[in-house]
C-alpha cells in the first residue's frame, strides 16, 4: 500500500467516499449501526447511569457514539472489500488503473465520517428529548482528539479489511468481536472495572485511546498530559496499522492478481 | 391418525432440515462464536455497565436477566431466519406450491430454535454462575428450567411473527436488530421496570421475556411454583398469540403472493 498514492489520488478518495456515502445511505443495516444502535445504547445507558456521575450524560453520549463508531468499523470498513467481492466487482476494481488502496481508504474514509453520526445523534437526542444540559469541557481538544480518532480508526479498517477477505475464518468471528472492544475500550464504564489483565490489551486498541480523549475532553476529568498521551498512542497505533495493513495489501493483492484464488477461496 | 403421522413427520422433517440449512455454514468455531462467545460478550458487556451503575450488589439482577435475555438470540435471529431464509434461498415459490399443512411447516420452523436457544441460556446461566457469581443455591433448577423453555418459546413466537415480516420486507435485519435491543430495555433485562415511564411499562408487558426474566429472577430469590405460575401462564400465551399472528400473516402472505404472482419480489 503506497500512501503517498492518497494525495496523489485526492479526487478519487473523495469522489469514492461520495458514492460510499451515497450507497450506504440506502442500506438499511448500516442506517441500523450507525443510527439506530447507538441511540438504543444511548437510552439504555442513560437510564442505566443516571445515578453513576453527575456526567453521566455526556459520558454516555460520547460513549454510544464510540459504540455506533466501532460497530460500523467492524461490520461495514471490516466488509468494505468482502462486498465487492460478493458484488463481482473485486476483479474490475483491482484491473483499473487506480491503485486498489486508494478505493479502500475512500471508503473507510466514508464510512467513518458517517459513524460520526452516531455521536451526533446520542448528543441531539440526550439534549431534546432527554433534556440533558451538554456542554463540551474543553470543545477544542474534543474536536482534535475527534480528527485524531478519525485518523486511528481509518487506519484501523484498513487492517481489519484485508483480513476479513482473505482469512475466512477469522470473519467468522466477527459478530463476536462487537462487544469485547465495546468492553475493552471502557466506552460506557471505566476499564478499572475488569480484570487487571485485560489492561494491556486495552491499552493495544486504538478504540480505547479515543475513549480516553474523548471522554475525558467532553466532561473535562481528563488533565492535559493525559490527553497528549492519549493522542499519541492513537497516532502511533494508527502508522502501526498503516504498516501492517501496506504488507497485508501486498499479500491480497498478490492473491488476486498471480493465484487469482481471492475470489473463489 | 395416517394424517397426523404425516403432518408430525412433516413438522419434524422441517424443523429439522431448515435448521440445518440455516446453519449450512455451520462449523464449530462459527458456531461458538454466533451461539457462545457474542452472547456471553453482550452478557459481560451489560452487567459490567448495570454494575457500574448500580453498585455490585446488584449484579444478580443483571446476570439473570440478561441470561434470560438471550433466548432472544435464537428465538428472534434464527427463527426468523429459518423463515425468511425461504425467501431469500428461492425455495418459497416450491414451499407455497405444495399440499403441506401449513401449520406444521410454520410452527416447525421453530422448533429446534427453542430447544436451541433455551441451551443458550443454560449456558449463560452457567456463565453466571461460574464468572459471575450467581448463587442458585434457594433456586428451585426445574422449575428455573421450565421457565427457560417457556420463555424461548414465546420469544420464538415473536420470532416467527418476524420471520413472516421477512417475507413482505427487505429490511429483515434492519427489523430483526431493531426488535432485538428493544427488548434489551423493554424486558427489563437491564432496567427495573417500575422506574420506566408508564408507557415504557405498558409496551413491556406486551412483550415476550418480560415474564420470563421477572419469573427467573423469582425463582434465583428462591420463589415457589405458586409465586410464578401467572407470570408463566402469561408469558406462554403472549407467545402463542405472537405465533397465531405470525401465522395468519403467513397465511395472507401466500394468498397475495399467489395472487399477485409476486413471490419473490413481494
């Protein structure tokens, strides 16, 4: 996978997330992940913390949005290759003169730009319907650990695609998967709650960095140090995932062009 | 008594055929990943989040009732798969073609789901007592049992009442999600029903589960069978009335569809 290829093909990129976005917005169970699930979350999770803290709101508005966020990571970025193979289109894709990653990142790129609506949604309706008064502690850190977590859970689908399309068995795992990072990454509840060694595994997941940052920036219990350090572990877990997900492309790549066994394995 | 031999062959051929066929892909890791990890993950998930809002002296409401909860997996996905799957595998056009008693080809539907899925909350219930703690020792185990089969099986009606909404829409699993969180806060799983709204409690107690989880938490209190007989009463035929509807659904969708000649299209 050549990154640089990403700017060199910024038209491509956008115009891909464009169509992604279009596409998607008819596809009822992505409307469900990204929409549905996370104010179902949100409403239970409001009912089920209203004691917990005295913000519990926005703990929980940012916390179902992280949930929408990686449901929609998981099931629509971790198919964003699966489908085009289930589509026929895979082979046409990878035959066009555009490197085949650059399709990829445009529509991860769509598809977590969209999860945002997820936290959009948790905000609106906690703030109107449950009538919670929301404000942001610190509006602008939230809004960089905000592009930051973009940038981390990009790079995250990234990895997660390749593997669904070419290692069977792992995806069949992936309904499983769902609610361990929800669990792992202390969304709705702190990780101190668990086991003392499901802490480095925590630690090992992006999603859990973003909770960090942006739960702390959003209700402000979070110092600044922290928050840096949040940032740099999304950062340096983000360029770990571009690399593993460059060799992983390589790999797919090689199967579907030399074995030519990618779409019938 | 040759007629009942044949529709309780029919029944039986067909609950058993189409759950193999849902489980086509059916291998030891998928399946322990759909049937035993997600549900022991949601189960995790739920009770670390009630306990952390409540205070750990309440784990036991959790861990009963999302144990319970997860009947919801085989009797609302998978029953109402075994349905729609007809649909989707191009086999309702040849089903809606032959003399078969339609009841027993859609009852039979879900049959082995609730076999299936009161397994998955005895496995849960297992998880609870072995993760979590749960203490079974006032809890009278065959009646915990019954009220496990009585309450997948009115899950399983709602489930095919699903399943026949998979024949008229294509947003199956939109539904299918949809209906499946809503009983997450609906059942009382999660929340103690007494402090939702009055609406919120009204909705519930049209709902399957909502008995069955308030029976079983009865029951780990160490209730007898007199304390929860209504509730099982009630649960029982919440069910059946989800299933009669499901059925005369069935029923209409086959009339239409033959009508219209729109089978697979409808």
């Amino acid at each position: 996978m050549n990154y640089s290829n990403i700017i060199k093909y910024w038209r491509v990129v956008l115009t891909v997330a464009e169509l992604t976005l279009r596409h998607q917005m008819n596809d009822s169970f992505i409307l469900f992940t990204i929409l549905v699930q996370p104010i179902l979350v949100a409403v239970l999770a409001l009912f089920m913390l209203k004691d917990a803290a005295a913000n519990a709101a926005m703990f929980v508005v940012v916390g179902s949005g992280l949930t929408g966020l990686w449901s929609s990571l998981l099931f629509i970025s971790g198919n964003s290759i699966n489908v085009e193979r289930f589509q026929g289109t895979l082979e046409s894709l990878i035959g066009v003169p555009t490197p085949f990653d650059v399709i990829v990142f445009g529509k991860n790129f769509a598809n977590v730009l969209q999860s945002l609506l997820s936290m959009t949604i948790a905000y609106l309706l906690t703030a109107f319907i449950f009538k919670f008064d929301l404000s942001l502690q610190q509006p602008l850190l939230f809004f960089l650990s905000l592009i930051i977590a973009v940038f981390a859970f990009i790079s995250f689908g990234l990895t997660i695609a390749p593997i669904f399309v070419m290692y069977r068995e792992v995806q069949h795992w992936q309904n499983a998967m769902e609610y361990p990072v929800y669990i792992l990454s202390g969304f709705l509840f702190p990780i101190l709650l668990l086991p003392g060694w499901t802490t480095p595994i925590s630690y090992a997941l992006p999603p859990y960095w973003a909770a960090v940052a942006l739960h702390g920036t959003s209700t402000g219990g979070a110092e600044l140090n922290s928050v840096l350090f949040a940032w740099a572990m999304m950062i340096g877990l983000g360029m770990i995932d571009l690399l593993i997900a460059s060799r992983l492309f390589k790999v797919m790549l090689y199967k579907t062009r030399v074995d030519a066994t990618l779409d019938v394995q | 008594m040759n007629g009942l031999a044949k529709n309780l062959r029919l029944f039986w051929q067909g609950t058993l055929l189409s759950y193999r066929a849902l489980f086509h892909w059916l291998k030891p890791t998928t399946y322990a990943a759909s049937k035993i990890l997600m549900p022991l993950t949601q189960m995790m998930f739920f009770i670390a989040l009630g306990t952390y809002g409540s205070g750990r002296d309440n784990s036991e409401f959790f861990v009963v009732g999302n144990a319970v909860q997860i009947a919801a997996v085989s009797g609302i996905f998978g029953v109402t798969m075994s349905v729609g799957g007809e649909r989707w595998s191009g086999t309702l056009v040849y089903l809606f073609g032959t003399p078969a008693n339609r009841m027993m080809i859609f009852f039979g539907r879900a049959f082995i789901h609730i076999i299936d899925g009161a397994i998955g909350v005895v496995l849960a219930f297992t998880w609870g007592v072995v993760l979590f703690g749960l203490d079974l020792s006032q809890t009278n185990l065959a009646l915990l049992a019954l009220t496990i089969l009585v309450t997948t099986f009115s899950t399983s009606g709602l489930g095919l009442l699903m399943g026949c909404l998979s024949l008229v829409t294509a947003n199956v699993m939109f539904v299918n999600n949809t209906v499946s969180f809503l009983l997450l806060i609906f059942s009382g799983a999660n929340l103690d029903l007494k402090t939702l709204p009055v609406w919120m409690q009204v909705i519930s107690n049209w709902l399957p589960l909502t008995r069955g989880i308030a029976a079983a938490r009865l029951l780990v209190a160490g209730a007898n069978i007199q304390s929860i007989a209504p509730l099982l009463v009630q649960e029982l035929l919440i069910g059946l009335a989800y299933g009669m509807v499901g059925y005369f659904l069935f029923k209409q969708v086959e009339i239409t569809a033959k009508r219209r000649g729109s089978l697979e299209t409808v």
